[in-house]
C-alpha cells in the first residue's frame, strides 16, 4: 500500500489493476459546481456573464426570512428533553452590563425628593431601584447577546470588571455621602435642624442586601422555569413546552405574590393589627356624657361598636364651657355622628352604605343636627379618621352652633383601603351626602343648616368622588375645605389639568380664582389673585412637598410637572426626575410625610382655620379672630 494509501483510505481494488495511485482528473473551468449543485461561482467564471476583469463576487447570502425560517424549525424539531445548551443555564456571576445599570440607579436613588427621609428609607428605596436597574440591564444583555455575533474576548472582560471594581464602589461611598449634604440642605428648607445621623455603610449594605436577595430569587425562578420546560419538552414539541412552561411559571409567579404574599401576608397581617385597633380607645378618652354626640346617651349607636377613631371624634368633643371660655360669649354643645362601618345588628342590611346614611339621618334628627347653622359632611381616611383641627376649627367659630356628620367605610390604613377600599370611600360618602341632601331638601328654605363638606388626605378622595365635578361641587354645598387631596383625586385632578395658563400645578390658578383657590401658606396664598372671590367657595390646602399629592404610577416613566420651573416654596433645586427611582422615592416619601412640621409633606396643622374663616365665617368675624383662633389650634399637641 502506498502513502497515498493509508493516508487517504483509498481502496485499492478500486484502482486500475496496475496498483499505481493515478490522480483524479480535473473538472473542466466551467461555472458548473458538483453535480445537482448548480453553478459555482468560486471555482469558475462565464465570460458570457462576467466581463473580462471583473470578478463575480461572493456568493449571495439567503434570505433572512429564510434563514429566521430555517433557525425557527431547527429549534422546534430539536428534543427539548436533551441537555440545554450554555445560554439556558444559571450563571454562576452577575452579569456586567445589568451590574452597571443597577449601580447607575443606585446612585440615581440618592438625589434628594420631596420631603427628608432617613438612612434606613434611604437604603431601601437604593435596594429597591437597584434591583429594577439590574432587572432592565440584564434585558439589555439579553437583547445584545441575541444580536452581536463576535462576543468580547476575555481580555476585553477582564479590563472591564476591573473598571467596575476600581470605580463603582469609591463613585458610591462619595455620592452617600454627597447625598447627606442635600438631605441636610432640604432639612433646613422645611424648618428642620440640618442635624442628620447618615450611616453610608449601612446604607450600602441595605441596598446590596436587596439587591441579592432578589438576585437569587430570580435565579431560582427562572431554574424552576427551566427545569419545567425540559419535562414538558419529553411529551410536548419544544415550542409548546416552552410557552406552557413560561406561562406556568408567570401564573406561580403572580399567584403567589398576589395571594400568598400581598394577601395573605401584607394584607393579612395589616388587617389583624388594625381590627385589634379597632376595638380599643385611645388614652384619656371617655364616653362622653352629651346626649349630642353619637354614643353618649340616647344615642342610635352603642359607645363600643363605634371603633377606634370614632371613639376619639366623639369621646374628644369639646364641652360648651370651653367653647364659651374662648368666645368670650354663650355657645352651645356641638353636635358630632358617626357611624362606624360594623353597624349594629339592628340596623344591618344587604345594602351597607344605605344603611349607613340612614342611620345617619336618624342620628342626626335625635341630635337636633337640622336646626343648627352649619351642618358639615365629613370623608374620613382609611381607618376612619377625621383631623381633630378640622373639627375644632369649625366649633370655635362658629361658638358650638355646628354638626359634623361622618361614615367609617374601614378600619384599615389608608395605604392598605387605597389597595382594597377605594372604591368604598366614594360611595359610603356619596351615600351619605345624598341621603343628607334629600332631607335638607325637606325643610323650609329659610331653616336649612348651611351644608360644607370637608375631609383630608383619602378623605378629601371620599368627598370629590360623591360629585361629578368642581361645577357640581360649588352647585351642590356652601363650601368646602379639602386638605391633602390624593393625586388620583378626580375634582383636584381635573382643576390642576385645567388651571389657567401660566400657574403652577403646584399652586393651580383655576377660573381666575372666582371660587376655588389652592394655598400652602393660606394667611397669604388664599389672597391671590387680586379678583373677586365669589361664594360659594372650596379651599385646597395643598402643599408642594406633599408627596400624597403627587405620588401617581405615572412618575415610574413619565417626567412630572412639579418638577417644571418655578418649583414649590419648599422643594430643593437638586432634586431629579429619573426613570422608575423617582416613583420609589416618592412612595418612600409618603411613609414620612408625617415627619415634617406643618406646612410641609402632608402636614397641614392649624391651616384649616384660614380654610374655615374663607369658607364660612360666622357674622362679625375678623383678621384678629383667625390669628387668635389659629395659634390656640397651632399650640396644642399634634393630633397624628
């Protein structure tokens, strides 16, 4: 055997009898490629075709839709019960690109917001945008990988986490601690002490903590959908075991967020905490001894079935002696209803609202409400709670000649009834103001109360939903006073939407100010503009660093227009829009809108004076009566 032989393999015996290796014979320099191959351009020209000089060229490429065609039937007759190839396994190191983007949303999360927020909320909302940044980077990876075929060599890699390891972390310690600077700045904007205790460690830790906590979740969900996809590929074509497998993984995935953790986790645990609130008192509140207040004597609704915060409202009513002591002059017992959400047996019914007003109505002839000069409806927060400012505002006033009339549509936070009661806030307080409307209909013209509705914050929701719009609003009552105002607010929401030219939404001019004006600083702001103000009148104390005002889904993608020049009184010039962090930092802020003195964050302490003294003051009411009134409501202890 020769070399040629056993190099080639050749059998001999298909050779010529001579045994010598005889080269094959050349293919003549046609354009003619193997047989039932078609024309090979890279072996011949046609002189016919090609010009003398000219050279044919590469071989055209095949359609893209052939080859996307051709791909998508490789994958689906491929065994799905096989080993997956690399790109379906867990990667052992987070990926580069959505480890820059959630730093770059980290230190994002560090710009200043609405209202001040300590290192511990500061940590949690870096955590919370870091692991949405991670999550949008690794789509970016994802999205590269699919379309770049030359990866980056390993060289290339290496300088890069290099990069990342020498910058990132020395960029986010001094960025911490350049965001203590403006926490401090926006401190002292809202009449805090610059004071601030600002752990940059601890903060680090926090966010990187969520960061990885949610990383290994998410690895180990998408493992379960992996591993769910190869089983089913044994028995289904691997397209149908792919999208059944996704699907099933999405519904585990919802399912037990929604059900298993918000439901019956969050939820849970937030409704138990607040029933048993519910069924206490608050110190130093007593059944009151006035047979005008609901659950004291003669009452329609028993002293215990009334709950926590309508045991605070009626148990804190202000005696006429006190009333008379700061008048100066006779005053009355005023008149306070409320009817809690659990009625009692007696007066139950399939239709809980109509009830509720009901009940309300009859409450309100026991007490002599009708015959009194104001009669005020008011809409209640989440677990039923009506400032105590609002109220005694109003009694001082007008000397006691008052009845404040309000339902308890839950007892739950207003975050939590935001979630699940919304929708119940509207209609018990529409319930309530048509069934109050309807017997003030029934009275003599000249023997009506004069009807205002008031309500702050998830209250002032309940009251804009029980109308059709501002023009029903000032058609239907005497006047208004809605403090805190949510951004899902429909009244508030359509007045900021069509303010006149010119104002800001934060300070929202509507019709030229003839009956409805916004202020922050009502001894001044309620002044402007200059034209007439027209009774009826409603007042919206809305502050500009109320991060219940503004806090809307919107903000995750779209820039606010509180942020556009000039910005609110209160709000520093450094603070940022960014995609998804500024929706995590103002829902952070609402946690501690509380924490600030009034007028700043949802805080608006003795301005319902001025609201009330706009509103509706009594005959012979002055300047000097509100300063003296606002500083007896602005001294004593804050009612949150």
């Amino acid at each position: 055997m020769t070399s040629t032989d056993r190099n080639t393999g050749a059998d001999r015996s298909a050779g010529p009898a001579s045994g010598t290796s005889r080269a094959a014979p050349c293919a003549p320099d046609t354009d003619e490629g193997p047989a039932g191959q078609g024309p090979d351009t890279h072996r011949g020209t046609d002189p016919a075709r090609y010009p003398a000089g000219r050279s044919p060229g590469p071989a055209p490429r095949p359609h893209l839709r052939r080859r996307a065609a051709d791909r998508l039937l490789a994958f689906a007759r491929r065994p799905y019960g096989d080993r997956p190839a690399p790109s379906y396994r867990i990667r052992r190191r987070p990926d580069l690109i959505a480890l820059c983007l959630a730093t770059v949303f980290f230190w994002a999360s560090l710009t200043p917001s609405l209202v001040p927020r300590p290192w511990y909320l500061q940590g949690l909302v870096g955590g919370i945008t870091a692991v949405i940044g991670y999550a949008l980077g690794s789509t970016l990876a994802w999205i590269v990988r699919a379309f770049v075929r030359r990866p980056p060599t390993d060289r290339l890699r290496t300088r890069c986490w290099q990069a990342y390891w020498l910058i990132s972390p020395v960029l986010a310690l001094w960025l911490i601690s350049e965001s203590a600077r403006m926490q401090r700045q926006l401190r002292v904007l809202q009449g805090l002490p610059p004071a601030l205790t600002w752990h940059t460690p601890v903060i680090a830790t926090i966010a990187l903590g969520l960061l990885f906590t949610a990383l290994l979740v998410a690895r180990a969900v998408r493992l379960g959908s992996v591993t769910l996809i190869r089983r089913l590929g044994r028995l289904l074509p691997r397209p149908v075991a792919s999208a059944v497998g996704v699907v099933l993984s999405a519904l585990v995935v919802l399912v037990g967020a929604r059900d298993i953790v918000f439901d019956r986790g969050i939820v849970d645990i937030a409704d138990r905490i607040a029933e048993a609130t519910n069924d206490g008192t608050r110190e130093g509140i007593r059944r009151p001894g006035s047979r005008l207040v609901s659950g004291g004597p003669g009452s329609l609704i028993p002293w215990e079935s009334l709950g926590y915060q309508g045991r605070n409202f009626t148990g804190s009513t202000p005696a006429r002696d006190a009333l008379s002591a700061w008048t100066g002059r006779p005053a009355l017992d005023p008149v306070r209803v409320y009817i809690p959400s659990a009625l009692p047996a007696a007066f139950d019914d399939d239709r809980p609202f109509a009830a509720q007003a009901r009940l309300a109505v009859r409450e309100l002839d026991r007490t002599g409400a009708f015959d009194r000069a104001v009669l005020a409806v008011a809409g209640t927060t989440g677990t039923g709670w009506i400032d105590p400012n609002v109220a005694e505002a109003l009694e001082y006033m007008h000397g006691g000649d008052t009845a404040i009339v309000a339902v308890q549509y839950s007892y739950l936070p207003s975050w939590v009834s935001f979630l699940v009661d919304k929708e119940k806030a509207g209609r018990a307080t529409r319930a309530l103001l048509d069934a109050v409307r309807t017997r003030l209909d029934s009275l003599p013209v000249g023997h009506r109360p004069r009807l205002v509705v008031t309500g702050e914050s998830l209250g002032a929701y309940a009251v804009e939903a029980s109308f059709d719009g501002a023009d029903d609003l000032l058609a239907s009552t005497d006047g208004a006073l809605l403090m805190g105002a949510p951004n899902f607010s429909p009244i508030s929401r359509e007045i900021r939407r069509d303010r006149d030219p010119g104002s800001p939404v934060w300070r929202p001019q509507y019709r030229g100010g003839a009956h409805i004006r916004f202020a922050q600083f009502p001894e001044t702001d309620l002044a402007r503009p200059a034209a007439v103000w027209r009774h009826p009148r409603a007042v919206y104390l809305q502050n500009a660093s109320d991060p219940v005002v503004w806090w809307s889904p919107d903000l995750l993608l779209n820039r606010p227009s509180w942020l556009d020049e000039p910005l609110g009184p209160d709000i520093t010039p450094e603070i940022t829009w960014f995609p998804f962090v500024a929706f995590w930092q103002t829902s952070v802020d609402m946690a501690v809108s509380y924490g600030v003195d009034a007028p700043h964050g949802h805080r608006y302490g003795a301005g319902a004076v001025d609201g009330w003294a706009a509103v509706l003051q009594p005959p012979g009411w002055t300047s000097a009566d509100t300063d003296r009134l606002r500083a007896f409501i602005g001294h004593r202890p804050a009612a949150y």
